[in-house]
C-alpha cells in the first residue's frame, strides 16, 4: 500500500516561511521551473557535447590517442552512473535544495582540479566527477525538484525545464568551443568550474524550495481545502516495490535504447553519413534538424503526458527511434538527410520528458529520488554502450548498414514491452 515517506524535511527556516516576495499570492512553482532549467543548462560542461570540444586538444596537449580518450570517457561514464541510487536517496532524504547546492559545489571542484590534469589518469578521475555531479546529479535533482511541484500540469512543467535545459545545452559548445580557441583547454575547463560555481550553487540556495509546502502553498497552486495541513509528508511507493514492477523496467529499458542508439548514432555520425555519402561538413550539420526537432518534441510531449498514459507516448518514442534508425540506412545528400536528423532529433525529445512525470505518476514522490536515481543508472550505463555497440556492428559487417538493421530491434523489442506491461496499482501494492 501507499505508503509515506519518513519525516526528512530540515527545520523551516525565516526564509522559507515567509518565501520569495509573492509567495502565496503567486504559485511559485514556475519559478521552480525556470531555476531547474537554468540547472539542466549548467551540466553542459559534464556532456558529452561539452567535452567533445576539449578532445583533440586533450589528444594534442597530453600525447595520448584518441581510444585512451575514448575508454577513460567510457570508465567515467559507468562509475558515474552507478553513484546515481545514491544521488536519488540523497534528495529523498535531504531535499532537492541542499543536493543542488552539494552537487554544484563537487562539480566546480571537479572541473577545476581538470584544468590541471596531466594524465590519462587524472583525465579518467575527472570524467567520472563531471559524468557524475554534471551528466548525472545535477539533471537528475533539477527535473525530480519540478516533480515534486506539479501534478496535473507535471508533463507541461517538465516539458519546459527539459526544453529550455536542453537548448542551454546545445548551444554551449559553441561558447566553449570559443573560450577553448582563445584561452586554451585549462582555463576553459577553469572557468566553467568557476561559472558553476557561482551559478549552480546560489540558484540552489536563494532559488530552490524543495516541496510547495516550504512556502505554504500546494501542488500545482491549487488551494488548501479547509483543514488542510500544507506541511503533510507525500506518499509513494517504496523503490523495492518499484523494482518489482513491470512497468518500472519497461520505461527504463525504452530509456537505455534511446539513450543508447542516440549516443552510437551520434558518436559516429560523420562516418556512418559519410558513408551514405555527404560530406563531413553536411554530417555535422545534420544535428540542426535533430536539436530542432528534440525542442519541439519536448514541449509536444510534456503536454501529451498530461492528457495520455505515459505508454502511449513510449510506444510512439519507440517507433520513431526504429524509424530513424533504419532510415540511417538509406540516407543520401539532400531531404532523406534532413528527414534522418528529424526522425532521431523526435525520438529524443519524446522520451526526455517521459522518465521524469512517468515515475511519480506510477509510484509517487515519497520515494521519487531513489527511484528516479536507480532509473538513471540504467540510462547513463547504456549511453556509455552506445558507441562501442555501433563501432563493433561496423567490424563486424564491414560498413554501418548491416549493424543498423540488427539494431532497430532494440527500440522494437522496448515498444512491445511497454504495450504488454501491465500497469501498477498506484493505490496499492
């Protein structure tokens, strides 16, 4: 049965009563949104998109080949992820507010102690750090805090803190490919620990109130019936209840087949277009139209899973990655291209919202943090694979075609899983 969540709320502070100026007379919710964006935006530095500028420099700089790169990229991203149930019961316990500000404080350290790294061990110690507080930690404290505020518009209010995060994303490589070009990798990396720092951790202090209750108001700005006591613990399903639950390995396993197929097909997106003929120039252009169509899907998606079951939207995330991932097959130059880019760009989008309302709506928020960090384990782990899969397809077959086919069973396989999974009983264990 329903269970609560023990008692883990620190004292109230003056702060917290009182709340920003506003509090309740405006639903500080959207606030909340707008800071956690602004926190998905600030784990750029641990993406992969944001590390992939300091590589050749790194090979360059440090004599080191590009496979000792790629395999220390590859070791930090799996111990990284294993720390993620950890995270989760963290904010359970703590709050989002003081993992925030715990995890911005490790993942400035992190990259400062990188702009003086010397080795391939050094390197391989800080890929685990930003791949942890950055990839990790601080996207998944930023979109369980958003859970905790919002119910029935929860799909909408993820959708815009997944969205504005992750245009944040996709546009700072441009800023550090820039600050790297001037400045040189160890001051880039310097200044980015020094950004996250002076960002990440006053945003978590000043910005983030772990639950509407901190400021007197309830979930979704609804308000109090009579009687009600707005400082009441949530209720939820416990992680091992979770586990033991369909439902919770089908999203999961729809996560890691996104997660990991975006991350091969991307990782070796100019040799397999390249191999259907465009140019390095037009592969690399080619993640415009993906960028574009993840923002859009984002948003369309956090307004679907506010009307319709999540799996209704994990099966169609599903059909479209298989679908992109067999037209990587017949790509040529022009529209077929672009028609690849906005397949896999769709997918993406689709799902990055899905994992975030999903969870709370199958289990709860008592127990939310633990849950979502187990969830997250499994979809970093499968990144890590991604490329490595990939790669060994084309070994094997001697081109990217024949791998491409055997690969599209795995987002059928999560589909037909999610479609015959049987829902839980949110009442009741």
């Amino acid at each position: 049965m329903s269970t609560p969540a023990p008692s883990s709320r620190p004292a109230e502070t003056a702060a917290d009563r009182s709340g920003p100026p506003g509090a309740g007379r405006r639903f500080h919710g959207w606030r909340i949104v707008a800071y956690s964006a602004l926190a998905m935006a600030m784990t750029a530095p641990g993406q992969t998109t944001g590390v992939s500028v300091f590589i050749d420099p790194l090979i360059a700089d440090l004599g080191i080949s590009r496979t000792a790169v790629s395999t220390a990229y590859l070791t930090g991203t799996l111990a990284g992820a294993c720390a993620m149930p950890l995270v989760g019961k963290a904010i359970d316990r703590w709050g989002p507010r003081a993992v925030m500000a715990a995890v911005g404080a490790v993942f400035g350290a992190v990259l400062v102690a990188l702009s003086s790294v010397s080795g391939i061990v050094g390197l391989t110690a800080g890929f685990v750090g930003i791949r942890m507080a950055g990839q990790g930690a601080l996207s998944l404290v930023a979109t369980t805090t958003v859970a905790y505020w919002f119910d029935r518009r929860r799909g909408l209010a993820l959708g815009v803190t997944s969205a504005v995060g992750a245009a944040g994303i996709s546009l700072a490589p441009l800023a550090i490919e820039r600050l790297v070009s001037h400045a040189g990798w160890q001051r880039a990396w310097l200044v980015e620990g020094l950004a996250v720092w002076a960002i990440v951790i006053p945003l978590a202090l000043l910005g983030i109130r772990n639950r509407p209750a901190d400021v007197g108001q309830q979930v979704d700005g609804d308000p109090a019936p009579a009687g009600d006591d707005p400082g009441g613990e949530p209720t939820g399903h416990s992680l091992r209840y979770a586990m033991r639950t369909g439902v919770f390995w089908a999203v999961a396993a729809c996560l890691a087949a996104s997660s990991m197929l975006s991350t091969g097909l991307n990782f070796h997106q100019i040799a397999l277009l390249g191999e259907r003929g465009l140019t390095p120039v037009e592969a690399a252009a080619n993640f415009l139209p993906q960028t574009a169509a993840a923002l859009l899907c984002t948003l369309a998606a956090g307004a679907l899973l506010d009307r319709l079951p999540p799996k209704v939207v994990l099966v169609s995330a599903m059909a479209v990655l298989a679908l992109a991932t067999l037209s990587a097959r017949y790509v040529e130059p022009g529209w077929t291209a672009l028609g690849y880019g906005l397949l896999l760009g769709a997918s993406g989008g689709l799902l990055r919202v899905v994992e975030s309302a999903a969870y709370p709506r199958y289990f709860g928020t008592a127990h939310l943090g633990a849950i979502r960090g187990v969830a997250h384990t499994v979809t970093v782990a499968a990144s890590a694979f991604g490329p490595l899969a990939v790669s060994l397809g084309h070994d094997l077959t001697g081109g990217y075609g024949t791998a491409l086919l055997a690969l599209v069973l795995i987002p059928a396989a999560a589909a037909v899983t999610v479609a015959l999974v049987r829902e839980p009983d949110r009442t009741g264990a």
